[in-house]
C-alpha cells in the first residue's frame, strides 16, 4: 500500500499540515497510518477524502458539516465510476502515471465503450481545469486524448458512409471533445478525418477538397472576443463551402449569433449534430 507523508498532503490538497493536524485532533478527521518512525502517513483514498473536505468548505459548508458528510460516504463507498474518478483524480495530483492508467484500464474493462467515453472520460475532461494546475492538466488530457485515440483506432475503417471532417480552428488546442466525437461518429457509421488541433483554415479547404465530406465539425473551447470569434468563424465557413459546418464546444455557446450570421450551425451534443445533419441533407434532397 502506498503512504504519503503529511507534507505531501499538504501540498497535493492544499490544506496546511497544522490544519489537518487539528482537524485530526477535533474530529477524528483524516486518519492517518504511523510510519516506523512514527511520522503521519496517508492513504491516496485518505487523500481524496480529504480533498472532498476541502470542496464542500469551498461550496459553503462548515468543517463540521463537510467532514461529516465525507466520513458518512467516504470514497470507498461511493458508487463505482464516481469511486474510479476520485482516484483518478488522487493519482493525477501525486503525477502518479502508473496509477492513473490503471484507474483508466479498470473503467475501460468495466463500462461499454459509450459509457465509459461520455459517462467516464468527458467528465475528466470537463473538470480538470477546475481542479489541476496547468502541469497536471496536460499530464490527465494527454492520459485520456491517448485513451480516446486507441479507441478511435480500434474501430478500424470504414469504406463506406457518410464522411466527416472534424478540427479545433486556429488556436484552439483542446482537442478531447472532438476524438470523444469521432469516436462517437465511428461507432455509429461514420467515415472521420480527424485534423484536430490549431487548423486553420486553409488546412480546412484543403481537407474539404481533398476528402469532399458532407459535414464538417469544429470545436471551440478556447474563449475568444466576439470580433475574434467572427473573424474566425467567417474563415472557417468560407473554407469549407458548401459544405455543411456545424459548431460545438464549451466556448462556442456564447457566440451563437456569430455562429448563425457566418452561416454555420451550432449543436450542443452529437445527437444534436446528427440532427441537422439529417436535416440539411432532407432539405437538400427537396430543391
């Protein structure tokens, strides 16, 4: 079992050493193992207790209150994919890899490759800025933009179906949406072209050309100024045309008046993107 020492505690929660002491002493709270040398030592599932300790105090309950609430569920007994996810978590604040790709093999053998993407690996994604500092952030988006690549390949490829292109415009490099989305697109029949992050462009005229799809996907999640953001969009959808281009992303729900006068389209989820999609074709298919 692997122990970590009040000091790293400190460290990877936040909470100072003289803090965790008192709580200890006031309310039995955490309770940590004795080295040989009788220095505090933790557990990572301590670890991630005490960490939720710490975010219930943030949301506003008292010490009292969270710690209570924390020792009536500990992470041992929550619910398996919430338990997965806190020691993901755990893990990735001790930069621990090995342990990190562990917790993502247990979840990938234990869900369907749908749960396991949207009710699993998204959710890493959508909190990690939240929760990590920029070097654990890169070191848990890389861990799950590999884990969603592996399984985007292990569909293999298809010759037939409707094809798609899929791309974070210029500047934007968070590309764990879009391989969630190809993967997503893959499963159900799809053919993906996948240029992923920072593609300007002329890269997407180019794909356009090369590949000649019926949809084009782009996802924004770097904020950007409204001038910015129409500039942008403007490029994007003359690129592309007249191809169908359809909008997502954290950062592109701000922008939907943008988004329409550009003359693209904006999709809060796949199923959503499908939509238009079939949509678009079905009006195409009237004139």
């Amino acid at each position: 079992m692997s122990l970590l020492r009040i000091r790293t505690i400190a460290r990877l929660t936040g909470i100072r050493e003289a803090t965790l002491r008192a709580w200890e002493r006031r309310h039995g709270f955490p309770r940590p193992h004795r080295s040989e040398n009788n220095y505090r030592a933790y557990t990572r599932e301590e670890v991630e207790n005490i960490r939720r300790v710490a975010k219930l105090i943030e949301e506003g309950l008292s010490v009292s209150e969270a710690i209570a609430q924390v020792k009536a569920l500990p992470v041992g007994a929550l619910p398996a994919g919430e338990r997965l996810s806190e020691r993901f978590w755990s893990a990735v604040m001790g930069m621990d890899t090995d342990e990190a790709q562990r917790v993502l093999d247990e979840g990938q053998a234990s869900m369907d490759v749908d749960t396991y993407c949207d009710g699993f690996l998204l959710p890493l994604l959508r909190e990690m800025g939240g929760r990590l500092d920029i070097a654990r952030e890169h070191m848990a988006s890389a861990l799950i933009r590999q884990r969603l690549s592996a399984l985007m390949a292990a569909e293999g490829t298809r010759q037939e179906g409707p094809r798609v292109v899929l791309a974070c415009p210029a500047r934007d490099h968070h590309e764990g949406g879009l391989l969630a989305l190809g993967l997503y697109l893959k499963r159900r029949g799809w053919r993906v072209t996948m240029l992923g992050a920072d593609t300007p462009a002329e890269a997407l005229r180019s794909a356009c050309a090369q590949v000649r799809p019926d949809l084009v996907a782009l996802s924004f999640v770097r904020h950007r100024e409204p001038e910015e953001m129409a500039a942008v969009l403007r490029e994007c959808v003359q690129a592309c045309s007249p191809v169908l281009v359809v909008v997502g992303g954290a950062a592109a729900r701000e922008h939907l008046k943008a988004i329409f006068s550009a003359g693209a389209q904006y999709a809060e989820t796949a199923s959503e993107m499908m939509a238009q999609w079939q949509q678009a074709r079905g009006a195409s298919n009237r004139t």
